[in-house]
C-alpha cells in the first residue's frame, strides 16, 4: 500500500469533493422537499436520514482530514486500511439504504 499511498491520498482528495457536493445537494434540495411532504412517513424518513447522514458525514469528513497526505498513508498503512474500512462500509450501508429506501419514498410523493 505504502507505494501507491501517493494515488491513494490523490482519489481521496477527489473522491471527497464529490462526496462533499453530494451531501449539500441533499441538505439543500431533498431534504427540505421531503420535510415538506404532506405524507407524514416521508417526512418522518427524510428527517431519521438527514440525521443519520450528519453522523456518517462526520465520520467521513473526520477520515478525510486525517489521511489528507500520502506522506500520512505509507506512514500507518494497516491504520489507514482498518479505518477505511469501517468508513466506506458505512458508506455503502447508506448508499444501498438509501436505494432501498429513502429514494423510494422521495419518489411516491
């Protein structure tokens, strides 16, 4: 790992706009509109997973910071693997939740 910690922390970089972006998007646009819905269940989804989301988005944002620099990946490279693990597993639990459910529900109002 420690010889591809320069590729690594690079998609890092960028794999964080991206997630950066997509969480403004939901906090300015799906999660007012869910709020909105006259459908108390919808309402009631958006804001468990608007909560949830801050939680997960703390904890992405926090292992960002933290493994910004390659110099910092080739340093800990089984300390980076642990916690990458555990923050994109959590990412993908919330992503399959939230084509299992959230969108679903956004969809039906």
């Amino acid at each position: 790992m420690a010889q591809n910690a320069e590729s690594i922390a690079k998609n890092l970089m960028g794999m964080s706009s991206v997630i950066k972006l997509h969480l403004a998007a939901e906090d300015q646009a799906l999660y007012p509109a869910l709020a909105k819905s006259p459908s108390a269940n919808v309402a009631k989804i958006g804001k468990q997973f608007q909560d949830e989301m801050g939680c997960i988005a703390k904890v992405y944002i926090a292992f960002a910071a933290e493994w910004l620099t390659a110099a910092k990946i080739a340093s800990k490279p089984d300390e980076f693997k642990n916690s990458a693990n555990l923050v994109f597993k959590a990412l993908h639990e919330r992503i399959q939740k939230e084509e299992t459910v959230l969108y679903p529900a956004a969809e039906a109002v």
